[in-house]
C-alpha cells in the first residue's frame, strides 16, 4: 500500500511538470502565430 502511494505521488509530479511545459509550448506557439499573423 505505501509503495503504491509513493508512486502515486511522483506519478502525479511528473503530470504537472508536463501540463506545466505543455501549457507554456501552447503560450509560445499562440504568441508566435499571433506575432506573425498582426505583423
């Protein structure tokens, strides 16, 4: 049981730290293609 819980817990770090960098991808690549659309 405590092992499921710990890896339970890094498990989800590991999600956040990727919703985290997908979001900022996703903020980039808006900023840009408005840049180069407003241009």
């Amino acid at each position: 049981m405590v092992k499921n819980v710990h890896i339970g817990r890094i498990y989800r770090k590991k999600i956040k730290s990727r919703i985290k960098i997908i979001t900022i991808l996703v903020i980039v690549l808006g900023a840009i293609v408005l840049y180069c659309r407003y241009k």
